[in-house]
C-alpha cells in the first residue's frame, strides 16, 4: 500500500467533496434568496412547525451547521427565542439527512458530465439566476467526483492491519467508534463530508456496517462545533441555543448507542425500512436488497427522527436544562441612545437575503433614532427643557454612529459575492435611506442650536408665528412618521402619500414665508427674530424631503 497515494487521493478527494458542498450550498442559498429568512421566522409559531422549518431550510441549503448558525445570528438579533431556535436545529438534524441519502445513490459515473453542465451554466450565461444553477450543479458534480477519488484512495485501506486494528477496536469498543467520529467531524466541521466518507469506506469494504453505526453517532456530535464556534461572542440566548445543538445529539446518542449494543436500534432500523418500502407501490426492494451506502443514509435517517420524536415534547424542559447549564440574565433591550447595532448579526454574511434584511431592520431603528432626535428637539424649541437638548444631542452621536456600523456591514455582504438584481437593489436603497436618516439627525440638532440661539437673544415669536411653527413641526413629524412606516411595510400607497403630503409641507414654508413678511412690514415682528424664524422652517422643509427621498428610495425598489 503507497501511504502517498492514499493521503493525497484521501485529502484532494475531501477537498473536491468539501468544495462542491459549500458551492452547492451557496448557490441553494442564493436561488432560495429572502424565503429563507421568511421560513425562519414565520414558521417557528410552535415547535413543531419549528422542526419542518428546519428540516425544509436545511434541505435547500444542504447544511445543518448553516441553518444552525442561521438560527444562532436570528436569536442573538433577537429575531428568534431560544425555543422557537431548539425546533429549528430539530428540523436541521433531519434536513441533513438528504446529503447522506444523495451520497447513497451512485452516481459517480455521472459527475463529469454534471461537472461540465455547471461550469457551462455559470461562465456562459450573464443571467445570475442561471449562474446560480450552474453554481448548484458544479457543487453537485464535485461532490460525486470527490467521492469517487476519495474511495479509490480508501480501497488499500482493507489490507492495512493498522486501520483493520483500529475497526476492530470499535467493533469492541463502540464508544471508540463515537469518539473517532465526533474527532474527525471537529476536525472536517462537516457531517455531510464525514458521513460520506464513512459510506465511502463501507462501500469499499474497508468497514462493516455495525463498525459505522458507532461512528455515524460521533459525526452527528462533532457537527456541533460549528454551532459552538458561532455562539462564541454572542448574547446569552444565542449561547445557549448553541449550547442545545450539542446537548440534543448527546441525548441522542446516550439513548441509541445502548440500544445499537443490544441490537434493538438495527433490528428497528430494518422494520421501518421494510415497512415503507411496502407502502411504495410497485417497490419489491426490502432492507437487504440496499446498498450500504443507502444502509448508513437509512440508519442516519432513522436516528434523526426518532431523536427528535422522542425529543420532541421535552423543548420546554430542554430550554430550562440549557439555561442552567448557560447561566446569565437575558439581555434587556440595548438602549436606544447607546446605539448598539442590534439586528448587525456578522454570523448572517454567508445569506446575504438575510442580512440585507436584518440591515434594513437596522435601517429602521435608526430612523425611529432620527424620530426621537426631532421630537425632543421640538419639545426643546418650544419648552426649553435642558433634558430634550441632552437627549437630541445623544439620539444625534446614537445616529452617527449606526450609520457607520450600517454602511460597513452592508459593504461586507456585498463585497465579492454573486448578488441577485433584487439584493443588488436592497443594498444601494439601505445605503442612500441612512444617507437621508442622518441628514434629518443633523436637521434636529440644527434645530436644537436654533432654539440655543433665539433663547440667548431672548427672541420672542408672535403667538402667530408660535402657532405657525408648531404646525410645521406637526406636518414634518407626521410626514418623517410615514416614511419609516414606508420602509418597514414596503407600502406603495402610503409612499405615493408621502409624495403628495410634502406638497403641502412645500405649501406651508411658502405660506409661512408670506405670513413673516407681512408681520415684517406692519411691524408686528422683528427682523432679527425673522431670520431665526426662516432658518427654522427651512430645517423643518428639508425633513420633509428627506422623508420624500425615504419613501422614494421603497417605490424605486418595489418597481424593480
């Protein structure tokens, strides 16, 4: 046996295997775009829609690690609970299934071809969505090619007497088996590539199938890292739903392993397959006419539901298990002045739907900052109250701020990634609204020094002018009120409102300009009170069209 030959067709076999699922993931994950995120949170209301949220999810994007991480980056925006998420990573453990199952089918003789189809696909064609496809099946193809190297590296393997030692060792010693599987997932941060490698080694006869049981236990355990490695710098609740991904596997391999020792777990393994294999019409197959590659996606399978059944009904004692076990008080929500980023989840970078969409959330929060800048500024103008001054002043430095966090973090989804026309667009609209948001902060604090100024000069408006301005400022509120209702509902209706009502806004500052200038030639208002008092409405007009440009910003990106 040339150990040389083995290693290099081994790892260059892995690698090609790793490669095609990342590209397949990726391009699932781009073609299913923003229903991911819709999946996720709309379908979680109980913990069994949870679970079929999970599995569906994972199905698509072919990666229990990335739902989970997906699920983790969700809870610590606060866009999901802990037990919505434990239904989610149920779900996820049987989506994976399906590689095993893909693996299961051979269909090595065809990756070439698949392989040539894919780069066609996506280097011959400028429609992204085709792209994609071509990304999908290129995945597809690397994925069946790996395998093939990867088995023709593992054939020397059954003449070893080192690695024949070691199988028998986990024949013996099954916990080895759990051992050896948990340590080369860890390794990998794949179970889809170490499952695969185990049917590899099986089909080659390097390994029995009870040898592999043991070990397809230890994948599923070592899967976990990647949902561990993404809770680490999290908030609490997303600890703990990391925390959950490992302690559900480690149940269920406490509950199975001695029920695999005892032959029991085989035994039903074979009857539930016989069974539906009865139910398919016209099907004859049975348990013994499987492959062993369809035998290990079975048994897989089979384990994965069963620990989710029997698992099922325990979320609620599960969740208080892992806040025990994760202490720590539930973050409070941040305070809005701090403007600590709170939907800018990094962990969201590898969907770019869902993390356009948590930068528009962000987006959102930061107008309602810009709102309550323009509330305490008025209140300011009109009641002098040093607290409302303090308060815009901070909303102002809160705005600055978020504008910052938002534009890098949208860079960093779009920066080398294939985006769609519609993301594409979703990214420029985030981009120009902060633009506008932190322009009506600024508005506010011009405000603030306006009042400063008019109280140190001791400028008293007339209770016309009084009256006037409040109106304004109560035309200007409602107007910056429903833009940020555009931008969170996306309501074309109430944005071509937005447009109409500036006309009035444009309407009023003309009036008022009148007005001044008719107090201005009988008298009734002093020249240096009036410049203060157009500085004033100007301010407040060019809210209004930053509103304007808001809810312009949603039209344009619903048309397209």
């Amino acid at each position: 046996m040339d150990l040389t030959i083995v290693l290099f067709s081994f790892f260059g076999g892995l690698g090609l295997f790793l490669f095609g699922i990342k590209s397949m993931s990726e391009g699932l994950q781009a073609v299913a775009g923003d229903r991911l995120r819709v999946i996720l949170e709309k379908g979680t209301k109980t913990p069994l829609r949870g679970v079929f949220t999970g599995a569906i999810v994972t199905a698509l994007i072919q990666s229990s690690s990335g739902t989970t991480v997906l699920a983790i980056g969700l809870v610590n925006a606060g866009l999901l609970t802990l037990r919505q998420s434990i239904g989610i990573i149920m779900g996820a453990n049987i989506g994976t299934t399906l590689t095993a199952y893909l693996i299961g089918f051979k269909l090595e003789h065809y990756a070439l071809p698949i392989i040539a189809l894919g780069v066609f696909l996506l280097f011959f064609f400028k429609t992204k969505r085709i792209n994609y496809l071509g990304q999908i099946l290129l995945g597809f193809g690397l994925l069946f090619y790996g395998m093939d190297i990867m088995g023709d590296g593992l054939n020397p393997l059954r003449s070893s007497p080192f690695f024949i030692g070691l199988m028998t060792d986990v024949e013996n010693n099954p916990l080895l088996g759990v051992l050896v599987g948990t340590i080369f997932t860890l390794v990998v941060q794949s179970s889809s590539a170490t499952i695969g490698v185990l049917q590899e080694l099986a089909n080659q006869g390097v390994i029995t199938y009870s040898q592999a049981v043991p070990i397809l236990f230890g994948d599923n355990i070592g899967t976990t890292i990647t949902a561990i490695l993404a809770g680490i710098g999290a908030s609490v609740m997303a600890r703990r739903a990391a925390a959950t991904h490992l302690i559900f596997n480690l149940i269920g391999t406490a509950i199975f392993l001695p029920l695999f020792l005892v032959g029991i777990f085989p035994k039903l393994v074979i009857l539930l397959t016989n069974y539906i294999y009865i139910l398919i019409p016209g099907f004859e197959g049975t348990w013994d006419t499987l492959g062993i590659k369809l035998q290990i996606a079975q048994t897989h399978g089979v384990f994965n539901l069963l620990n989710t059944v029997i698992q099922l009904p325990f979320i609620g004692l599960l969740a208080i298990f892992v806040n025990k076990l994760v202490p720590g008080k539930e973050e409070e929500e941040v305070v809005i002045i701090n403007a600590n980023p709170k939907y800018l989840e990094p962990r969201l970078f590898g969907n770019p739907s869902m993390a356009l969409a948590n930068a528009s959330r962000e987006a959102l929060r930061m107008g309602r900052m810009a709102g309550e800048a323009y509330e305490n500024s008025k209140d300011y103008f009109f009641e002098h109250n040093p607290h409302n001054k303090h308060l815009t002043g901070q909303f102002e430095a809160g705005i600055d701020k978020l504008e910052n966090e938002i534009t890098d973090y949208v860079l960093n989804i779009t920066s080398g990634k294939m985006l769609t026309s519609e993301q594409s667009n979703q990214s420029y609209r985030i981009l120009q609204v902060i633009g506008d948001i932190e322009r009506v902060g600024d508005h506010a604090t011009n405000l603030v020094e306006l009042a400063d100024y008019a109280i140190e000069s001791k400028v008293k408006f007339s209770e016309e002018a009084n009256s006037d301005l409040m109106n304004m400022f109560e035309k200007v509120q409602e107007i910056f009120r429903m833009s940020l209702e555009v931008l969170k509902t996306d309501d074309i209706a109430l944005s071509e409102k937005v447009l109409k009502y500036d006309d009035i806004i444009d309407d009023l500052e003309i009036s008022l300009r009148k007005g001044h200038i008719e107090r201005l030639s009988q008298g009734t208002c002093n020249g240096s009170y009036g410049a203060t008092f157009l500085n004033i409405i100007s301010n407040l007009e060019r809210i209004g069209d930053h509103s304007v440009n808001i809810a312009k910003y949603t039209l344009l990106h619903r048309k397209n």
